[in-house]
C-alpha cells in the first residue's frame, strides 16, 4: 500500500507529490495527459508561490516580476512587492519542471484517469492501487469533486478566461492588469521575446473581440501571435468541503473564485505544502482549516473586486481609486504578495 495517490498531475498534484516524497512518503500521479500540459492560465506567481518552487528545489525558467499594475484608457498605478519578485513562467515550463522534480525525488507518474474509487477505514482504493489517502488535483471541472458530492451551485454571474502568448520583447517586469467596461487584460512577461496576454469576461467572445476592447494593449502587441488560443470556465467554483473521508481536494479542484487577481497557481503550491503537513502530522482534518486560512485574503479581495466590477458606476472607479490611494493598493498587492 502506497501513502498517497494523486489524481492529476497539473501544478498541485506534482507539488503535493513533491512535498510527499521529500517528507519520505512514496506517491503515485495519476495524469491522462502528456507532458508537459498547457492550460489557460495567467502564468504569473506572486512571491509567495515563486518562493514555495524554490523550496521544493523547483528551476522552472521565467521573468522575475517586481508588482502588480492596473491601468484603464486614462490612468495607471503600480505596487511593487516588498519581500522578493514574482515569476512569470510559461504553463509548460513550469509543468516541465514540476515533473522533472517529481521524477527526481522518486514520485511514480503514470498515464490514466482516476474515475472511481472506494474508502475504508485505513485505506483508498482507486486506479488498481491500495492508498492511505487520495488527493484530488483533477482541476477546475474536478470529477472526483463532483463524484464526492462536494459542488455546490452558484448563483453568481459566469465567467471566463482566454489566453494567448506574443512573440515580442516584454515592455514592463510587472503583471499588467487593463480594465474596460466590459473586461479585463493581464500582460505576464514570461521570457525575453514572449508575453502572456489573457482576457476575462462574463461574455464568451472571441479573443480578439475580448482584446479589440484595449487599443492601448494592442498597439503594444507588435509582434505575431506564438501560440493559439486556449479558454477555460466557468471560473467560480463553490466546494462544500476539501476532505471527505480519506481524500482531500487541492488546487483548482478545492475551490476556485476568479482568475481576477493571479493566485492560482501560488496557492496551490500553498495548499499542496499544507496538506501533506497534515497528513504527516496525523491530522488530515486541519487541512480544511489550512486551505481556508491560506486562501482568505485572496478570497475576499476576490469577491470585493467582483462585486465592485459588475456595477458599471463602481467598476470605473477601480483604477482611479487605487491611483488616489496608492498605500492601500501597494498594502492589498502584498497582503496577496
């Protein structure tokens, strides 16, 4: 019998992997994908996240990032992070590295999908393999998630994410964040002669409909396009729990508000961290309180943009506000920082 089996090998299952094998338990991925996987995704780590890679002896190659900016058609602001750079990483060079480190430390990864599973008093039992535990890292649609009964609906507006890259020197080292009335722009510079370039929306519009809606981003964008266009959503994800009995949920799969301020893929490194401290430390129930402590600020900094963005008369005052109160917009950026 193994210590734990991961389903899905995105950036969470390959760190909780990770995170297993350095605390000396043996893990097992389970992925239906090849390396490395690609993904809608911002592709910028906040501090927290490029600092959590490193712990895990994780050299995935990247621009560092020295803040956050917004900008709309009239103003800009900027706030730099206090404790060390971010990253901006292209999605397959960090899932490369990830699985490159997996491999390195002694983490199994396999070719399947975990479809099924049965629970015991001291055991799972999932993809022909006895385990202490499951941990369900099956993404934003998790599967498992849904198998567990943990979805719970939503009520609140649908939302959506584009992303392609630019073959174009980066103008900025910061994620640029545009505001229209209709959307938003991230810019991630994520290597000398490549940009990340994503939209989001409550419409599902072709990209560059989505883009047209910043002329000032576009004649940035010199450049050809490099890659193609990838989507994902609906983006808000409500979970009713992150353990159920002997499988617990990270990454997308445990929980996911919107793409609007960039921490995804940091928390998952969070959580992947936390949840096998957990499991060592003999109490897999904290791990709930864990996630929720770890993701609180993000979450209600999340939901406050959210709501601010869909009245029009208070989504226009986002940026101006954070130009007139520029200690309060550097102190948000490194509360998430």
């Amino acid at each position: 019998m193994i210590d734990v089996l991961i389903a899905g090998g995105g950036p969470a299952g390959l760190a909780t992997a990770i995170n297993a094998a350095l605390a000396g338990m043996e893990a097992v991925v389970v992925e239906p994908r090849a390396t490395p996987v690609d993904k809608a995704c911002g592709e910028g780590l906040m501090p927290s996240g490029a600092a959590a890679l490193s712990a895990l002896g994780v050299r995935a190659p990247g621009r560092p990032l020295r803040g956050i900016r917004y900008a709309d058609a009239h103003h800009r602001v900027h706030a730099e992070f206090r404790h060390g750079p971010g990253l901006g990483v292209r999605r397959t060079s960090l899932h490369a590295a990830l699985a490159g480190r997996a491999t390195e430390v002694g983490v199994k990864i396999v070719h399947g999908r975990v479809e099924a599973l049965r629970q015991y008093d001291d055991h799972v039992e999932a993809f022909g393999t006895r385990a202490r535990w499951l941990v369900a890292a099956d993404g934003l649609h998790s599967p498992l998630r849904a198998l567990l009964g943990l979805e719970l609906p939503s009520r609140a507006p649908r939302r959506y994410g584009q992303r392609r890259h630019f073959r174009i020197a980066p103008w900025t080292d910061f994620v640029e964040v545009h505001w229209a009335p209709r959307g938003e722009a991230y810019v991630t510079p994520v290597a000398d002669d490549l940009v990340g370039v994503a939209v989001l929306g409550s419409e599902r519009r072709r990209y560059d409909e989505h883009l047209a809606e910043f002329p000032g981003l576009v004649a940035l964008l010199e450049g050809p396009a490099a890659t193609p266009v990838r989507g994902a959503g609906p983006l808000r994800r409500r979970v009713r729990a992150r353990v159920a009995g002997r499988v617990l949920l990270v990454g997308d799969a445990a929980g996911y508000v919107d793409a609007l301020t960039g921490e995804g893929v940091s928390l998952g490194l969070l959580a992947a961290r936390a949840l096998v401290g957990c499991l060592r430390g003999g109490r897999p129930q904290a791990y709930e309180r864990a996630w929720r402590r770890l993701s609180l600020r993000h979450r209600l900094l999340t939901e406050g943009l959210l709501a601010a963005r869909r009245h029009p008369g208070t989504a226009r005052l986002i940026v101006p506000a954070a130009r007139r109160l520029p200690a309060v917009f550097a102190a948000t950026v490194n509360a998430l920082a």
